[in-house]
C-alpha cells in the first residue's frame, strides 16, 4: 500500500490570510447591516429590508466563515486525519441554505406587496437613497477585500458570492429610490425586492449543489473511473484494478484509492516500480490533480475472504 501526499500544509497556512480578509469584511458588513435594519424600519422599504436581511446572511456566512478559516488553520492529528478542512464544505451549504430561504421568502413578500394590496408609501426615500448607496459602498470594499482569494476554496467562494449577491441588492435598493423619487410609484419598490431575491436563489442553488456533491463524495468533475480504471491495467505487470473510490474532502484535496491485482513472484523493488507507473499514470492523463493516491497491491488469486477464514 502506499500513499502520496500533496501540499496539505500550504493549504492549512493559507487560512491565515482567509482569517483577516474575511475578519475585515465582516466589520464592513456589521456596521451597514445595523444602519439598514433602523432605516427599513423608518422608511417602511421591502427592498431595504430584504437588504438589510441579506447582509444577516452576509454575517452569519462571514462569521462561519471565519471560525472555519481559524479552524483549517489546525493542522491535521490521529483524531482528525484531514484536519478541519471539511468544515469549509459544511459552512458552504448552510450559508446557501439560509440565503435561499431568505431569497423565497423576499420573493413571497415582494408578490404579497404587488397584488395583496398591501403596499404602503415609502416614508423616507431620501433615507433609502443614502442607505443604498452607503450599502453599496461597503459591499464594493468587501469585494476588493475578498476577490484576491475567492476562489482559493469552497468557504471563501461563498463569502465572496454573498458579498457579490448583497451587492447587487444595494443597487436595486438605489435604483428603487431614484424610480420613487422620479415616479412616485411604490410599488416599485417591492418590485425591487423580488429582483434582489431572484438574484440571490441561482446562485444559492449552484453553491448548495455543489456543496452536497462534496459531502456525497461524487467522483470530481474531470476524473472518469471507468477511463482511470482502464490505464492503470496497462501498467506492466497489473492484471487489474478494482473498488476505485474517488471523492474531495474540501477544495483542492481530491483524493482516489485503488486495489491492484499484480502478477505473482515480483520483488518488493518491482513493487515500487509499480506503484511509481501508477501515480505518474493519474498525474500524466488526468486534467484533476489528485495530491493523494491510495494503491493497495494484491498478488494475483488473494482473496481478502480466504485470508481472513485462514485467520480464524
């Protein structure tokens, strides 16, 4: 059996710079998310307040976000063998979870304003102006903070598109204000709330899907065990390859494990050939990078069946 290990502690250390970014947005995001709960209150603005609602998702993402940066930063022991590195999978889905339930109900409350007649005037458009505009100030500098790294892993991905989707909301509250001040029509006004609720379910759906891929252990995308199976059996001296598993334990880290059926009478160095052909051969024929690679070697007629009976 043997293993190869790929750059585990580079990723660990990279939390590091994760950790202040996100710690950075997060002041961001408390201080406007505070701002915009007294002003929807004040203005009575369902955009507002679908806003401020989504900058409590934005926190609620950054905060988890944040312990789990702080807790990938652990370098892995007996107990946990990879660390903490699932957990980034784990706070991805939440946070996805959260933002699409609140991205139905603004959806409910934006149609329940435009045809259940409950649609009030605005008290303060002026207020919602300064308040959209103020929003959007913070998300653009969150987005500056996070862009650099939003695609290092699934955590910072979802911080990131909760800052993006915020961002966008921020806008529609400012475009809404400015059709109320030009119009005077308030129903535009839930009409922007729906907008930013439309907004925020695909991508909602894309990040939770691809987080349960995770957490289902799918074979990774590019990695085909049907094609893996068929090279690893034109290595010389293998006669076959069963029970191929292939799953990510957090962004970056696939992993594959293989048993290989080798033919009898070879030496322990023709062994370490073997196992050599075959990590080059996942290294050489496949677009994923897989850091670790588990090869149990089996001479040709074990059967793991007989070897326990004989054991008993």
């Amino acid at each position: 059996m043997a293993h190869d290990h790929g750059n585990m502690h580079r990723t660990v250390d990279g939390n590091a710079g994760h950790q202040r970014r996100l710690m950075l947005s997060l002041a961001l995001t408390s201080t406007v998310f505070m701002a915009e709960v007294v002003s929807a209150v004040l203005t009575d603005s369902l955009a507002l307040l679908v806003d401020a609602g989504h900058m409590l998702t934005d926190m609620s993402v950054l905060i988890a976000s944040t312990v789990t940066a702080i807790l990938m930063r652990r370098k892995p022991n007996s107990k946990r063998t990879w660390g903490w590195a699932r957990l980034e999978v784990l706070t991805a889905a939440v946070g996805a979870l959260v933002l699409l339930l609140v991205g139905v109900y603004a959806l409910v409350e934006a149609g329940m304003r435009l045809f259940g007649g409950s649609a009030d005037g605005i008290h303060d458009v002026r207020l919602l102006l300064f308040m959209g505009v103020i929003g959007l100030a913070a998300n653009v500098g969150s987005i500056f903070i996070l862009a650099s790294q939003s695609e290092d892993n699934m955590n910072m991905k979802a911080a990131f598109l909760e800052v993006m989707n915020d961002a966008l909301g921020s806008v529609a509250v400012i475009v809404s204000a400015i059709v109320l001040i030009s119009t005077g029509w308030t129903g535009f006004d839930a009409v922007a709330g729906g907008v930013i609720a439309l907004m925020m379910i695909p991508r909602a759906l894309v990040l939770l899907r691809n987080a349960v891929r995770v957490l289902l252990e799918e074979t990774p995308k590019g990695l085909d065990l049907d094609e893996v199976r068929a090279h690893l059996e034109r290595v010389p001296h293998v006669v076959a390859a069963h029970d191929l598993h292939a799953s990510t334990v957090a962004t970056g880290m696939p992993i594959f494990m293989a048993h290989v059926v080798v033919e009898r009478g070879l030496s322990m160095d023709d062994a370490a050939e073997i196992l050599s052909q075959l990590q080059d051969c996942l290294r050489e024929h496949f677009t994923v990078s897989v850091p670790h690679t588990t090869f149990q070697l089996e001479p040709e007629g074990y059967s793991s069946a007989s070897k326990a009976e004989m054991h008993s």
